[in-house]
C-alpha cells in the first residue's frame, strides 16, 4: 500500500528539513523514518521509499540506515513493547526474575508477542539508568526500580487496561 | 540524595525542590544572568577559562576540553559545529540523562556559550532515541529559550547569532563514538570514520566541529561562574572540578552523587553509597563504564580521576561505577558485556566483528559446561588480538575487561570447566 504522510506529519517534517543545511537534506532521515513510524506503527518498503523520494536519496540508502538502528523497526510490536535491560547493572539487580515474569504472566519470552498482540518483549542493552536498576522501558516510558511487586502490579494494569486497535495494526 | 554529597553540589541540584527545567526558575537561580556580558568577551579569554579548569571531557576519554577547541583551524571559510553528545549508553552510565532530564538549561547555557567560544553558528544535540521523554524537555527548552530572545539572530543584542538542534539517535550504542555519531547525524548507518582527519578539520558535513559529552558542555556555566581556576582547585592537579560518579549494582544505596576529581573509591563505595548490598563480601568493581578493566577488592582504595585509575591498570572512563559481590559469578558478569560488545560492533573491521562475537561464544562456553581447559588462554589470546587492530575504540572495549577477569578471576572459569558450567546465580 503506498504511503503517504498525514496532515499532522507533512507539518512535523517541514520542521525537521528546517534542521538541517539544504544541501545536505539526508540528515533528516532518522528524524522523517521516526515520523513514519509514528504514523503507520512501523516501517515498511514502501514508507522507506516515500523517504528516499521525499530526500531525494535512493531507496538503497535508506533502508541502509533503517536497518542499522534497533529502534528503527521493521515489524509490528504488541500494543505494550516490553523493554528489558540485560546488561550488568539490571543483571546484578534482578532483570532476569522480570524475564521469567514476563514469561509466567504474558506467556512470552524476548523476541516474542502474545497472541492477542498486547504484548512483545525484547531485550534490551544498557538504558543509562542503571542507578535505578532494573528498568524496564515499555513502548517509551521509563519503569525503574522495579521490584517483582511493582512489576507483577504493572503487568496486570498493562492486562486490563482498554485498548483500541494494537499499536501497528 | 544532593544533600548528602560531599561535594560542592555545583553540578548536581537535584532534590532541592527547584524545577529547573522551567526556564524562569532556572534564571531565578542565576542562569543566563551574565549571558550578555560573556557573549562580548573575547573568545580567546573564555577559552582561556574552560583550560584553565582542567576540564577533562566527560565523555570517557578525558581529553581537555578548552585544549580540544584549540583544534580547531583558525582561518576557515567553512561553518564550524558544535555537536553534543547525548548518546550515553556506555553500560553503567546514567549522568548525562540527569541534565537532560532536570537541568536542561545547564547544558543549553553551556552550548551557547561553548559555540560563541569555538566561532559556531550552529549547535547539533544527538540525544539517544530511546531519552523520548527528555527529548521533549531539550525541545520544550529551546523553544523557550528562542521565544526569550536567547537563542536566534542577534542574542541579546550581542550581534552573536545562534541556532541550537536536537537530532535523535535510533538505538546504536556505537553512535556514541564521535565518528559514528557524525555519520549518523547526516543519516547514514553509524560506522566510526578512519581518524585523522578528526573532526576538528573534517568533521559535520565536512566542517570543522566539535563533539563534547553532555555533562562536559554542562560545567561551561559552572566554571565561567566560580572561574577557572576555583573550578581546578575543587579536583586534583590534572583533573580539575567536580564531576557526577554514578555508582549500580549491588550497593544500599546506588545513585548519582557530585564528588571532587580524585574522590577516594573505597570511601565512595562504603559510606556515600552506604557499603554493599546485604552487606555482602565485595568481589569486583568496574570503575567507570563496561569498558574499564575491573578492580578487585585490594585495589579500590584509589583516587577516582583519569590519572591514578591508570596506575592499576584501569580507566575512570564515564566515572559509573559497577559493584559486584558475592555470589554472584564473573563468568555471569563478563558474559553479560562480552554480549553487549558482540551486539554493538558495527562489523566494519574483522578483528572487532568476529572478535566480539568469538569472546561471547567462548565465556557462554564456560557457563554452559562446553569449555574446555585450553579455552581460557584461547579467550585470553583472542582478546588480545583485537586490542590494536581496530577502526575505533569499540574494539579494545570489549577486549580489556575480558583480559583482566581471565586475569584476575581465572579460578573462576577453571572451576567452570571442572563442574561442567555454572549455577544460576545473580
Ligand atoms: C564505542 C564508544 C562509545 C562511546 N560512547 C559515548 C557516549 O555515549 N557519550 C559520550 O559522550 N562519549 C562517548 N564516547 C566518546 C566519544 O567518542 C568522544 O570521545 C566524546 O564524545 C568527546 O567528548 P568529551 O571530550 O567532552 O568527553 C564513546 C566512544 C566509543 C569508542
Ligand atoms: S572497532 Fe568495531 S565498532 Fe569500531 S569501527 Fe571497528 S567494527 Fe566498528
Ligand atoms: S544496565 Fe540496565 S539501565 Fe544500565
């Protein structure tokens, strides 16, 4: 299905080319892949070669760059995206007992979403935040020192809470 | 936690129930109030100031700030850049999201000022994507800033015009390297350039730029306010001022804490961070980032600055420290960084690419009972040929603390081979 940015985002992006010197309008990929992103859930082929037309960039280079980045996705996720920080100070702090928690209460483990499409999980390396360990970001938000009390309560609210159509759908 | 810092607190102000990303209560504090002032200075006497503090870059290598700028061509018909690096994800770091998050405007007077000095017009913030929360503050900052009549053409009637930029990063810790980071600010995928040139003479959009960390650009302000040289005294001799220790893992109390340059780890560790979890024997500390060799417990009785660390082998690299206790394994340890660095290799060059990966495959080797005795001096030898061969720094990284656990705790993994792997532990 071709793509095409909304109203709202043909608005975002004349702002994000004001960033940036116009000979070198490429600078705005990462910032327009974003925009796509936000209104279609993820990238496909053919919001990356709406991209390449829009900076007058060939499709190769961008799906270069869109294949480099982790949060530059290529497939839908659940309507929550799990987040889980792995590394050292998470690790050290208990990040695998939300792994497992993740498994017994959404019946999903890293990479994976939960047939309903509420949920995905990842794994996910240092979120500079390691001071308030563990972490767990879901979708953009920021959920730190979490216990397995106060994640296990953040997981049933994420259960319950009413959702329209899955995020990406 | 501010007040119960040892240092100056000039840096950190969190707690103190100011809102200071409001722009009013930031000035109220006396931000912005010699703006003016300054940006009429000659630029030599401001840099001359930023050298004269001993600032060290933040960013993990250390390097002098004011002299750094001195980089730059002095004659040039090109722009010239300031890029700041908000990238931060060097595991154990959390300093640079706190002025993102709570002090915006200590790194946004920090960019004006530290443009004005280096002649730029033109200030890029890459901010880790993943900071959406904080990328919405810088925004909201800026805006503020340019509806002030604080950033913009002709600041304050100065004559000096400025533009600051936000530039999201997409989730590469490797965009952290200031080559990457270019590259991956003109939209490209973030593979580390050849250096020289550095980017001093070719840098964004093949301008003269300058890349600094956050908390760096941050101390600008600091330092013009207290003056250089007060900024020095606070630090030891080469490493002048305060700086944000981060401290994680397993201590009662982890946290961000201002301390002078050259704090005493052993001190840090057992009373500002309040001694170890459960009281717990210590068994490792990583000093500053996963990056630096890590320290056994004989050795933290130590200044923190760029200088001793290196004196034991180590680096104060980003200053976020990791404590370890027991149980916990270091197989369990080194494989969650060895991953990491496996993860993040850009896979440009082949010692890093293969390397990486090769590391991570022979410590899960020791953890799921498949090593063999050969095998730690095999991981021994491998680290220590990707140590020198590589583009960039990323390289050495991950080769250094494989090297000094295979050193250090080498009982470890020859326990491994004999019980046939490891326990679950945490
Ligand atoms: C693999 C790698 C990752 C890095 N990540 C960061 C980072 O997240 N933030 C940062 O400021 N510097 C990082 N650096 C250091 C930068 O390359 C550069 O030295 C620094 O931004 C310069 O700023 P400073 O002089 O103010 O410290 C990294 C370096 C390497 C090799
Ligand atoms: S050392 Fe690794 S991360 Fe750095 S340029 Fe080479 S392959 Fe890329
Ligand atoms: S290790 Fe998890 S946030 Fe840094």
């Amino acid at each position: 299905m071709p793509f095409e940015f909304s109203k709202e985002m043909e608005a975002r992006f004349a702002k994000v080319l004001e960033k940036y010197p116009a000979e070198h309008k490429k600078a705005a990929l990462i910032p327009a892949l974003y925009l796509v992103q936000e209104q279609h859930g993820y990238l496909t082929i053919d919001g990356m070669k709406y991209i390449a037309g829009r900076l007058d960039i060939s499709a190769s280079e961008v799906l270069n760059t869109a294949t480099f980045y982790t949060l530059l996705r290529k497939e839908p996720h659940g309507r929550f995206h799990l987040q889980v920080c792995t590394n050292v100070s998470c690790f050290l702090r208990g990040s695998d007992d939300l792994i497992r928690m993740i498994r017994d209460k959404c019946g999903i483990g890293p990479g994976e979403m939960s047939d309903d499409r509420r949920f995905s999980c990842e794994e996910v390396q240092c979120l500079a935040a390691c001071g308030t360990a563990p972490v767990v970001q879901v979708n953009w938000d920021y959920h730190e020192k979490l216990t397995t009390e106060s994640f296990s309560t953040l997981l049933e609210e994420l259960q319950s809470r009413e959702i329209s159509a899955p995020e990406g759908a | 936690m501010a007040t119960e810092n040892p240092g100056t607190n000039c840096l950190l102000r969190d707690g103190d129930g100011n809102d200071y990303t409001d722009l009013k209560v930031y000035q109220k504090a006396g931000g912005y109030a010699k703006l003016k002032e300054r940006l009429t200075m000659s630029r030599d006497d401001l840099r001359e100031e930023v050298v004269k503090a001993n600032l060290r870059g933040r960013g993990g290598a250390g390097f002098p700030a004011g002299v750094k700028w001195g980089f730059l061509p002095k004659d040039t018909d090109k722009p010239v850049y300031l890029v700041i690096n908000a990238d931060e994800g060097e595991p154990g770091t959390f300093k640079d999201r706190y002025f993102l998050q709570k002090d915006p405007h200590r790194l946004l007077e920090g960019c004006i000022l530290s443009s004005y000095a280096i002649r730029s017009n033109a200030c890029y913030i890459y901010t880790r994507g993943e900071f959406y929360d904080e990328i919405q503050t810088i925004d909201k900052a800026i805006a503020d800033l340019y509806e002030a009549g604080l950033l913009g053409k002709n600041i304050l009637g100065t004559g000096y015009d400025l533009d600051i930029y936000q530039h999201p990063g997409a989730g590469a810790y490797i965009c952290g390297e200031e080559t990457a980071l270019l590259e991956s600010l003109e939209g490209k995928a973030g593979q580390p350039r050849m250096k020289p040139p550095f980017p001093a003479i070719v840098g964004l959009f093949g301008c003269p730029t300058i890349v600094n960390n956050v908390e760096t650009i941050a101390a600008v302000p600091v330092i013009l306010d207290m003056g250089g040289d007060n900024f020095a005294a606070l630090g030891t001799e080469r490493n002048g001022g305060t700086k944000l220790f981060g401290i994680s893992g397993h201590v009662k109390k982890p946290g961000l804490y201002e301390l002078p340059m050259g704090f005493n780890m052993k001190k840090f560790i057992y009373e500002v961070a309040g001694g170890t979890l459960d009281d717990r024997p210590l068994k490792a500390v990583i000093p500053g980032g996963s990056s630096c060799p890590m320290l056994t417990p004989d050795e933290i009785d130590i200044a923190m600055d760029f200088d001793s660390l290196k004196t034991v082998g180590s680096m104060l690299g980003t200053g976020g420290a990791i404590v370890i206790c027991e149980p916990t394994s270091m197989i369990d340890v080194i494989l969650r960084i060895s991953r990491f660095y496996s993860h993040e290799s850009c896979g440009q060059c082949t010692p890093c690419r293969e390397g990486t990966g090769w590391l991570y495959r022979l410590i899960k080797g020791f953890k799921d009972g498949t090593a063999r005795p050969g095998d730690i001096d095999t991981l021994y030898n491998a680290a220590e040929h990707i140590d020198g061969h590589t583009i960039c720094a990323l390289g050495p990284a991950a080769a250094w603390p494989v090297q000094s656990v295979v050193r250090k705790f080498r009982h470890e993994f020859e326990a491994a081979i004999q019980n046939g792997g490891l326990a679950e532990t945490a």
